[in-house]
C-alpha cells in the first residue's frame, strides 16, 4: 500500500478551491453579522 504521489498532485488544485469556499462562506456570514450588528445595535440598560 503505497501513496499515489501523481493522484495526490492532482487532487491539490481541487482541495485549493474547496478550501478557498470555505474561507469566502466564512467571511461573508461574518459580513452579515456585522451589517446586522450596525443595522439592529444592542439597546443597552436603561436605569431610572
């Protein structure tokens, strides 16, 4: 049982992209919560 070093390299671009998808979701959702921080603020306590 060896590794297929050819089918390894070959596999590398494919890997590249998937992670590169992960990281774009990652940012956008991050995005979102941010906007939806700005948009709706936290209302803080309000003492009388």
């Amino acid at each position: 049982m060896g590794l297929n070093i050819a089918g390894f390299m070959e596999t590398l671009p494919i890997m590249g992209f998937g992670m590169l998808g992960i990281f774009v979701v990652m940012i956008v959702i991050y995005l979102c919560i941010r906007l939806l921080g700005l948009l709706f603020p936290e209302k803080g306590e309000q003492t009388k």
